[in-house]
C-alpha cells in the first residue's frame, strides 16, 4: 500500500429507490413505448440497472400530441408569474432529492460521485432556479417586443451530463412558456425518468413535459420530422447535426444545436504553471473527456512545454481511476462499449501516425469500460488526434513560439465551441481571447459553467446559445436567424 | 445639335475593383416599357468564388476596426448616397417603372436606413452582450462577435431594388462582417450603382462585393462554400431556398430562412442574426 492509496469510500446506493421497469412519460402518465426495451447497464460494472421502454414513432406523435395540448389549454394560459413558480417548485424538489441523484446518475453514466455531487446535479437545480426568474420577466430580456412561445420544442439531449442537459434545455423552454418533449439519451435514460416524478410532485400540468426514452434514429428521428414541433434543440455530435439541419431545410421549425469541439488550452509562459496544470487535467479528464468543450488540445509555449508536460504526467499520476461511487474516485468509466471503442481506435490512429503515446500507467477494473488517461505529444496540427473530437480523456500537446503561432493554431479547426489562456498579463489574455472563433473562452480556469452565462459555438460547434438572457432567445419568437 | 450620351458599362464589384464577370457573360436588362437599358454582367461561380475570397481577405481589417469607425464609414456611405439621390432616383425610375415619388421615398428610406445602422455600431455590443452574474468568484462578460463572411439574396424588384438590398447589407456591416451580396435578379443596375457608392465612401475594398446574375446559379455554390459563414435568404424563394439551406447544413453556416424579416426591415434582431456572442471567463482572486 503506497501514500496514495486510501480505504474504500462508496457513496451508498441505498437511497435510489429505482423500479425494475420504466415506461414512457407521456402526458403525465407512464405508458409503454412500442420500441421494444433496452436494459440499462452501469458502465462501471456492467450490472443492469433498469429495463427502458424505447419509444417509437407513434409515440412520439401521442407526446407531441400531449404537448401541443397542454400547451393551447394550459401553458400559453398561464401567466409567466405561475409559470415561474412550478419552475421555482422544480429546483427546490431537485435540491431536497439531490443526493439520490447524483447517486443515480454516476450509476447510469459511470462519472465519478464527486462530479454529479459537487456539479452536475447543484447546477441542475441552479439552472432551473435561474430560468424560473425569468418567466415573468421575459418583456426584459431584450428580445424584441411581445416576446412569445413558439409552442412545442423537441429537445435532444446527449448521454455526459445527462441530467444538466436536460435542464439546460427544458428550464429555458418552460420559462418562455412552450411545452417540451425531451429525448434522452439511449445510455443514460435513468435521471430523465426520474426527473418525471419531480414534474409530478411539483403539480405540473400534465403533457407540458414528455420525457421519450428511445434510439436516435427511431425516436429521434421522428421528433425532428414531426410536423407538429415548433423548435429542435439538439445536443450532440456534428455528424447528427448536420442531418438535423439538413432535415429541417425548408421547414418553419426553428433550431438550434450545441455540438462537438475540440478546444485549445493555451499555456503561455508567463503563466503560472502548477495552476495551469490543473487546469488542463480539469480541461480535458473532467468527466473521462465526455465533454463537448474539453481542452482536448494542449498548445504550449515551445520553452516551457518539457517542464509542463513533466508536471502533468506527474500529477496525472496522483489522480484515482475507478469505483465512480466512490467519493476519493479522480475519473470513472467510459459511458459505453462504443464509445471506449471509439476512444481506443483513435488513440490508435494518433500512434499510427507518429504522435508518441504516454498513458498513465493504473488498474483499471476488470468488468465495465475504462481508458487510460492517455497524452499525445510530437502531435501536428494535421494529426488526427489534433483534428478529430474524441471525447475521451486523450490530450494532445501541441507547441507554439509567438501569440499570434497560438492564436492560429488555436483557430485552425472547424469547430469552436470553447478555448482556455493561461498568462498572468492581463492584456496579453484580452488580445488572445479577443482573437480566438470559440464561443467560451476561460482565462487561467477551465469548465466553468453557470446559468447566467451563455454557452454555445462558433463555425463546426453549432447555433445558439444557452444560459442566461441568450439562451432565451432559442424558445422565443422574433429570433433572427433560425 | 444634341450630344450623345456615354452609357455605363454596368461590371460586378469585387474586392473594391469592378470586373467584368470572368465568364464573358452578360443578361441584357430592359426597361419595363421595353427599351435597352444595359447589358449588366451575369457573374458566374468563379466569380462567386473571387468574392469569397476578397470577403475573406477584408474580414480581419473592418472585423477589427473599432466601431466608432465603422460607425462613422456606414454614415459616409450614407453622405455619398445622398449626394447622388437624383441618379439612383432617375434610375429607378427608369429601370424599374417606379413613380419618381415612390423612387424618391425608396432613396432616401436606403439612406436612413444606411444611418440607422451607422449608430448602432457603437451600442450594439452594449445592448446584446454584457456582464454575467455568475455564482463563484469570476469576471465573466458575454460579447457579441461578427460571424465572418455572409452571403446575402438580396429581395427582388416588387420589394425594391436599391432599398432591399441597403437592408440587407446594412446589418450585417454594423457588426464587423462582410459580405457578398446577390443583387436582385430582375432590376440590378440600382445595386450595381451602389458599388459606385461605396467605392468612393471609405468602406474597404472587399467589405462589400455586389454580383449581378442569376440567383439560382449562383446562391447554391454560395450556400455550399466553406469559407462561407452565414447566408441570408430573404430574397431567394421556393425550392431553391430550400436547396441553399440543405446545403448550408454540411457546413453548419447560420441561415436567415425567406420571411424571417421583411425585404426591406430594418430590426436589432436582423443585426443580431449575423453574431456569435463569445463569453469569456476570468478568475478574480485577493492574491
């Protein structure tokens, strides 16, 4: 036993009172899909967890049918200060049950406790707060006059912040008074059929929140075919945003998408390098890599990069790989089979093509989907591990010798969804962040996120904005573009 | 005895210079009575192309002017239009069979509409961005960004053919990009003389780039270019609205759907349709 190792802490399951079956939530009933059913697994152990009731088709048309009637009976109704305190009643039932939560979702997804303790679900309960604020207050906002619902938004949401996802999309939604019909994601349905009951206990109006369990192509499809949804909101990968914009081309749904990226984390050498260093582990082994706006490029300085990298290797070595459910756990499991896959075919691809490969040298468990936490140096900007989204915990280092050598590099990727600078001269910081195509930039820190600043990309990263008064504007009419 | 008059050879207007279409094509327009009015170019992908590229080229030098000076460009393009009301009035009328008062009006409308944005350059940061209150010890501002290169349909001749297009370059000017702009398909030789404007009114060369032709021919290779940022549809209609915005998908560019704003409106959320807003995180300590 080394310095480093501590006794077991498992955060107890023993809260979660989960069924063996979940069904549909639709029009505030439980109803059975006619997609068949998936058993729900926890990534870490392979153990199942829930059967899924898997929505097809015609289900969905009966959600959005449940949804565009609550809406023109009931939600367009109501004024934004009513509409607000269910919201309100949301966010405090979310904070009361908070803890089983975050126990469900590490168990669904395989993040680390501490992860969906500390952050994912506190900010759930943050962003529904903040938009319920906002229900009566929407003639503020700035938006154009007589701002009003566009009525029934279908929203699509990704499998690494399961829970925050959906409130980033439903609270904003439910604020600017549409009714919602919410797709989860196929590997971590558990928290949106959860969050079910919270709409129960807070005595919302049945069919103003659907939750869908299904598969993209199936029910995901047919949500953003439907002639019936007013407005798309998808997270995901570029791939699939693209056909959901090409899909809706000459349609009046209005869209927006949050997609992939493939950040740049900028160490200059006047930063200060042991904060920078974590700074870059949170950048990119936050949440096993599964985050859209990781910092999965490290551009470094040329005189510094041999004293960073050796620091990150060394702390990277303290970090604990493992037990999710366990409070002292660093990184968790890789949400699925296809995705570690995924992980370890690029990492292969990036050996292929002559980047050299470190990976920390740990256990990992013997049942369940994990990767090492791996660093990719001697990487050209043409690599593919340079290029394409992993969405895994694999960095690529990169060098550079001037501002401008950074910025560049920085810039030359189709997406642009987030960025970080590491200097102690303020005015250095402002002039790179001034010239990096990302739509979040974070100076000396990284993946921060809060429900009053606005989120989203540039180019490749998608359209749109959530948080804050922007991301009002995606569920209000008099929007601009789509 | 009577002089005879010089006729204009109406060219595209590319990176500050007027070409002719690298095609060699040319489309007659003709007056509504009937009579020859010119042979305007009848710009081709190649030059769709070249546009992009002297677009690209101008984005990084009008992107970072500071907004005072946009400001105070968009309102000398409004001086020089003023200047020559009695031109684009006579040809309007001429071209499209407009009442000398209604040609007035849609003049002197492109020209309000052309100072209207000259003041916005300045303000609209303040209004559409600002600070966020975040919960944690941090400077966090939100800024609205131009989009970068924005192909624009500019609405045809019932809409207006000097005035369709001022409203469409306008906004998206205010916010630092650039544009290539397909002047109305049916009466081009009012945006064409635009050109003429502009060129003599300080906006930098490439800016702006005004192409004459067919919509049809050209918007889909505009909607489909990479290097491309957003396109605006309003003046495009049917299927190949549609098409262009099919295409746009492979690339994710932002589209302004037709009849999202009227062929001649005027609006903050035309302005704010052709930004990204960039939030940028600080870390405030006592050290």
């Amino acid at each position: 036993m080394s310095f480093r190792d501590y006794a077991p802490a498992p955060e107890s399951t023993a809260i979660l009172n989960l069924r063996p079956h979940y069904g549909l939530y639709i029009d505030g009933q439980w109803t059975e899909g006619g997609g068949g059913s998936i058993t729900s697994i926890s990534p870490a152990t392979e153990k199942s967890i829930a059967e899924i009731s898997m929505a097809d088709s015609s289900d969905i048309d009966r959600a959005v049918l449940a949804a565009r009637k609550s809406y023109d009976t009931v939600w367009s109704r109501m004024s934004g200060a009513e509409r607000g305190k269910y919201l309100y009643r949301i966010a405090r039932l979310i904070q009361e049950r908070a803890r089983e939560f975050a126990v469900a979702e590490t168990l669904d997804n395989g993040k680390p406790i501490r992860e969906t303790r500390d952050i994912d679900i506190p900010l759930v309960a943050a962003w529904f707060f903040h938009y319920a604020g906002w229900a009566d207050k929407l003639d503020y906002a700035g938006l154009g006059p007589n701002p009003s619902a566009l009525g029934v938004a279908g929203q699509i949401i990704p499998w690494n912040f399961p829970l925050l996802m959906l409130a980033w999309k439903v609270a904003p939604a439910l604020a600017a008074g549409n009714t919602v019909v919410l797709k989860p994601a196929e590997t971590t349905p558990l928290t949106a059929l959860m969050f079910a009951d919270i709409c129960q206990q807070a005595g919302l109006p049945a069919g103003v929140v659907n939750i869908v369990p299904g598969h993209g192509g199936v029910a995901g499809t047919a949500l953003v075919e439907h002639a019936g949804v007013n407005k798309i909101a998808f997270t995901g990968s570029t791939a699939v945003g693209r056909n959901i914009a090409r899909t809706l081309a000459g349609t009046e749904t209005r869209v927006t998408l949050e997609l992939g990226g493939k950040g740049a984390n900028i160490v200059f050498d006047d930063a200060a390098v042991d904060e920078a260093v974590e700074g870059i582990i949170a950048g990119i082994f936050f949440n096993q890599g599964h985050v859209c706006c990781a910092g999965s490029r490290l551009l470094v300085q040329e005189n510094i990069q041999d004293e960073v990298v050796e620091k990150l290797t060394r702390r990277l070595a303290t970090l604990r790989l493992g037990d999710p459910l366990d409070k002292n756990t660093d990184i968790g499991a890789v949400n699925s089979k296809a995705q570690l896959a995924r992980i370890t075919a690029i990492a292969e691809t990036g050996e292929a093509e002559g980047a050299t490969r470190w990976t920390l040298d740990c256990e990992i468990p013997s049942k369940g989907f994990w990767f090492r936490p791996t660093i990719f140096t001697n990487v050209t900007t043409s690599n593919t591990v340079a290029r394409d989204e992993i969405f895994g915990p694999v960095l690529s280092v990169l060098s550079f010798r001037t501002p401008d050598e950074a910025i560049i590099k920085a810039n030359n990727t189709p997406y642009g969804l987030s960025a970080g600078i590491w200097t102690q001269n303020a005015s250095r910081m402002l002039r790179v962040a001034d010239s990096l195509r990302a739509g979040v930039v974070w100076a000396n820190t990284f993946n921060q996120f809060d429900p009053t600043s606005p989120f989203g990309g540039y180019k490749e990263s998608g359209y749109g904005r959530e948080g804050g008064r922007h991301g009002l504007a995606a569920y209000l009419a008099n929007g601009g573009a789509r | 005895m009577s002089r005879l008059a010089i006729p204009k050879t109406y060219k595209l207007f590319i990176g500050g210079k007027f070409p002719r279409s690298e095609s060699g094509r040319t489309t007659e327009v003709l007056s509504p009575s009937g009579k020859f009015v010119a042979n305007v170019a009848k710009a081709s992908r190649k030059d769709a192309r070249d546009a992009v590229v002297a677009a690209r080229a101008a984005w990084a030098g009008w992107s970072g002017a500071s907004a005072y000076n946009r400001g105070q460009v968009l309102y000398r393009v409004a001086e020089m239009l003023e200047g020559r009301l009695d031109q684009f009035v006579a040809e309007i009328v001429e071209t499209t069979g407009a009442s000398t008062a209604d040609a007035r009006r849609e003049v002197a409308a492109a020209i309000d509409c052309l100072v209207w944005h000259a003041g916005w350059t300045d303000k609209f940061a303040q209004v559409h961005g600002g600070a966020n209150p975040v919960a944690g010890p941090f400077f966090n501002l939100s800024v609205p960004e131009s989009t970068g290169v924005i192909a624009l349909v500019a609405p045809s001749v019932e809409q207006s053919s000097l005035l369709g297009l001022v409203s469409s370059v306008a906004p998206a000017l205010t916010t630092g990009n650039v544009v290539v702009v397909l002047a109305s398909e049916h009466a081009p030789c009012a945006a064409m003389t635009f050109a003429e404007v502009l060129a003599t009114s300080d906006i930098p060369g490439g800016v702006v780039n005004i192409l004459s032709g067919s919509v049809a021919e050209v918007a889909p290779w505009l909607a489909s270019h990479a290097d491309v940022n957003a396109i605006d549809l309003t003046g495009a209609t049917g299927e190949i609205a549609v098409e262009c915005e099919r295409s746009a998908a492979q690339t994710l560019m932002r589209v302004v759907r037709p009849g999202t704003f009227g062929p001649t409106e005027s609006a903050f959320s035309r302005i704010a349709a052709f930004v990204e807003t960039k939030t940028v995180w600080h870390t405030k300590s006592l050290a």
